[in-house]
C-alpha cells in the first residue's frame, strides 16, 4: 500500500520510484506494468509501464493507495 502526502497547494503529489531485480544486484527493470488504484480489487486509476531505467513517475491526489507490478519473461 502506498500512502501519497501533498507537498503543494495543488492536492498533487508527485510519486516517482524505480523497481529493481530482487536477484542480481543494481539490474532495473525495463518494461514492467505498473498498476496504481484506490482498493486492492479496484479498477487502476493510473497505468503505465516503467522506463528503460526502471523508473515510473506520476502525479496523484493525497490518499491511500495500492500498487500492482506485472513483468511477463525474462
């Protein structure tokens, strides 16, 4: 679960992270959906996938949130 705070006036909260391999050390990971929604069984409010570095970056109101990752392969 993932709990966004608002830093601005706006109510936004900027959210960045970078998903890395649990089993070869500093190896991000290119490629992975990335799936952000208010309930655990809730449709996403936001989707996407993360970059070339391994990083996804978005914008969302303060609340509480649950985050999904999915990497099909290697």
């Amino acid at each position: 679960m993932l709990c966004a705070q608002p830093a601005s006036e706006s109510g936004k909260v900027a959210l960045s992270f970078q998903l890395n391999d649990s089993m070869v050390k500093n190896k991000s990971l290119p490629g992975v959906g990335v799936g952000i929604s208010a309930s655990e069984t809730g449709d996403f409010l936001i989707k996407g996938e993360t970059d070339a570095s391994g990083k996804f970056a978005t914008e969302l109101p303060s609340g509480n949130y649950f985050v999904s990752y999915r990497k099909i392969g290697n």
